[in-house]
C-alpha cells in the first residue's frame, strides 16, 4: 500500500528529506507521492516518516 498527500499540504517540506525510498516530491500545488516508490516505511521504520513529521496531518493511505 501507498500513502498520499491531501491538499491541507502547507509545503512545510517537513516530510521530503525523511522518505528513505525518495518517494515524495513537490507537486505544482503541493508535495505529491509517487504510490510506485511508497512503501510506507516498511523494512525501513517501524512507522511512516512523512506523517510522523508531517505538522497537519494531512498524509493518509491511498485509497485502492
């Protein structure tokens, strides 16, 4: 599974640095994830980085 950037995104670029499979990226609106490089941390972290950084939790599982 995937996780996914809502628009609430302030552009805080607080998540980039902390995916470790260089997944997220800025968007034209805001920062986007690739849902073919996410992972949700698994083998890396025990949780996702960008939402434990993430100041409005706006980063959520992408919908099937």
């Amino acid at each position: 599974m995937a996780l996914k950037i809502t628009d609430e995104c302030i552009n805080c670029a607080a998540c980039e640095p902390e995916c470790p499979t260089q997944a997220i990226t800025e968007g034209p609106e805001y920062f986007v994830i690739d849902p073919d490089k996410c992972v949700e941390c698994v083998g890396h972290f025990d949780e996702p980085q960008c939402k434990t950084v993430c100041p409005v939790e706006c980063i959520f599982p992408l919908e099937g």
